[in-house]
C-alpha cells in the first residue's frame, strides 16, 4: 500500500511538469506560481528566506529569497542552515522514542527517576514523560527571562530547566489541559543525556541526521555556529538589526530550539520518516498520532502527537508539523499526509508564516491538476 502510494505521488508530479510545460499562452505554470507567491512574502534586498515543496518522493519547487547576512550580502540558497525553533521539538522526541523502543526509557516514567532534585517530590512524581512530549505537564515555566536576561543570554539546557524544578505548584493537573513549554524540551534533552550517556546534541546527530543524510545540519551547543550559517534579523526603524546569539534571551536552550538546518535536508528528514529510516514505521506514525488522556478537561479537544501537531483547520485540509520561532527566525514545516505534500519555510526576519503557508496550501490542494489521482 505504502509503495503503491510512492509510485501515486511520483506519477502526480510527472503530470504537474507536464501541465507546467504545456501551460496555455499567458498562464503560468505551477512552479511559476509557487515562485510568484514566494517573492510576494520574501524580499530579496534584505533578510528573507527559502521554500521547498515536495510532492511523494519529488521535489516540486525549491528557492532561496534575499541575504543571509545583511553585512556580507551572502545569498540564501536552499542549502543555507536556518535555526529551526520549535521545530527542533521533533528531532527531541523522536530520540525519546527510539530509546523507549529500545527499553531504555518508557513515557509513562515520572520525572522523579531522573531529576531528584526536584524540590516538589509529589509534583515530579506525578508528571511522565509522556506529558513533557505533549506540553500537558502542568508545570509552571518560572524562569525570570525578563529580569535575569544577561544570565539567560548564555544558559543552557541544564540552567534553563532548573528554575521548572524548584516549582511548588502546577498550572493543572498533568494530562489534563494543554500549555506549551519551552523548558519541558530542555528537560527532555537532559533525559537523553542521562539514559545515553552522551550530549544529546551527539545522539541526535547520530541517531537522526546522519540516517537521514542531514549533512550540514547541526546543533546548538553554547553559542551558535561561528559560520556557515543565517542571521536572523528584525526590523529597528529603518535598519535590520541582527537577533539571534548575543541578543536573543534564551537561545542557548537547545533542546526546544537549537537545531539548525536547510530546506534541502528537512526533505531528507521528511523523507526518513516516511521511509523509517530512523526508526520503525510503527513508532514513527504513531508520533503522528493525536494523544489522549482519560483526566483530559479542556475546553477543546486534544491536538498533538508527540511533538507534531495535528491540524484539520487551519489549512482546510488534515496537516501534520510543526512552526519554529526563535529571535529572528520564522519558520513553517507542514505535511498532508493524504496528498503526501510537504512544505518548509525557513526565513531569517519576521514575516506572515500563516499567510503563506495558508496561500500555497490552497494552490498546493485545490489548483494541483492532478489532485484527484491521490484518492485512487
């Protein structure tokens, strides 16, 4: 079934260059299109960015937009790392995942096992791993970013964690609400650390990208990498002004947001999960998979795997991904696992990521020529 899907999806992109190329006088193909709608949200005299869009097994349409340094004039290509934000969350979780296949971790593990300094027995008794995956922890994110800036200019996972284990209470009982937390994925990293004896940074990059063939990908680990890399940037009157390391308040936790990549390799990433390459194909659907719990009291109703999160609206259309912000960095991975149609945006200054991810989607689902074929 799965490989009857592949050869779906590489026929459709067959047919979608072939309507490109035999596009009516006056009517632009579809990459034309995609390159259209990119250069209307991504400048190209100043910070901007680089798009990927893949159909199945194909890419569709690949481009980088503007500077990744505003200073030197160095061009974004589609091979420029970017630092991913919360995308970085997917990489954390599934190495979690991997090591609990192995045995050497389970998700319904408490936090007490592996953080006993928690100054709230009871409370690290009660949060699993499975809630820091989830963001339904219920643990409060303490930190005083705003008052201790200088210090979190620099603090790691460890530092940045460390303020969520001297909590006394919890926001709501765990499993039971949903609140995204930063610091529940610097803790995630330790846990890793502990189980493998390794910097997570290593076991990811062991583990995930050098299955996936994520070359030049790497991962935060102090300051950022010295070169090789984009800025990020955002707009001070008239000027851009450079914010990432040195400028951003906690930048330096990994774990939620340290991995730095490129269009070109999230594609391989993309195309390692859906081949397991990484790992198996049961534990990497179920990833995909919306998670509940029995104590669940939210007005809403559970959205997130573990880490992805799963989206039936926003696009019109079911989406599995994930956004990333991190100082200037604003990016967008988003999947539609009926059409097999994935989307990245990476871009270096502040944009409209929902406007346009929105628009591509509805070019990408509606307009396609061969849409139909994926329900055959």
């Amino acid at each position: 079934m799965k490989q009857h899907k592949y050869l779906v999806a590489a026929a459709i992109v067959i047919l979608i260059f072939a309507a490109g190329c035999q596009s009516k006088p006056g009517r632009l193909s579809l990459q034309e299109r995609l390159d259209s709608l990119s250069s209307r949200y991504l400048q190209t005299d100043g910070p901007g960015g680089a798009v990927l869009v893949a159909i199945g097994d194909s890419v569709l349409f690949a481009k980088g937009y503007g500077l990744s340094d505003v200073n030197t004039g160095e061009k974004i290509t589609t091979k420029t790392l970017f630092n991913l934000g919360s995308i970085s969350k997917t990489f954390v979780s599934n190495t979690i995942l991997m090591l609990a296949t192995e045995g050497k971790l389970s998700l319904e593990d408490d936090l007490l096992k592996y953080f006993p300094d928690f100054k709230n027995k009871d409370i690290a008794h009660k949060v699993k791993i499975r809630n820091l995956l989830t963001h339904t922890s219920g643990l409060p994110d303490i930190r005083q970013v705003s008052r201790d800036s200088v210090f979190f200019l620099t603090a790691n996972d460890a530092q940045n964690w460390y303020p969520v284990t001297q909590t006394d209470s919890l926001v709501f009982e765990p499993g039971s609400q949903y609140e995204y937390s930063n610091p529940a994925y610097n803790g995630l990293a330790l846990i890793i650390e502990k189980v493998t004896g390794k910097k997570w940074q290593t076991v990811v990059a062991e583990r995930i990208f050098g299955p996936s063939g994520m070359t030049t990908s790497t991962i935060t680990d102090g300051a950022h990498p010295e070169k090789g890399v984009a800025h990020g940037y955002i707009k001070a009157g008239a000027a851009w002004k450079e914010d990432d390391f040195g400028e951003e308040p906690t930048f330096c936790a990994a774990g939620n947001g340290g991995v730095w990549s490129s269009v070109e390799e999230l594609y391989n990433y993309e195309r390692a999960i859906r081949f397991s390459q990484f790992s198996s194909v049961e534990v990497l659907e179920d990833a995909r998979t919306v998670k509940t719990f029995a104590n669940w009291s939210a007005p809403h109703a559970p959205f997130i795997g573990w880490s992805w999160f799963i989206d039936q609206s926003t696009y019109d259309v079911l989406t599995v991904g994930h956004t990333g912000t991190q100082g200037g960095f604003y990016c967008n991975y988003v999947v539609v696992p009926d059409q097999e149609i994935f989307v990245v945006i990476l871009c270096n200054f502040p944009f409209d990521r929902e406007g346009m991810t929105a628009d591509m989607m509805r070019l990408l689902t509606k307009e396609n020529p061969a849409r139909t074929a994926y329900n055959n």
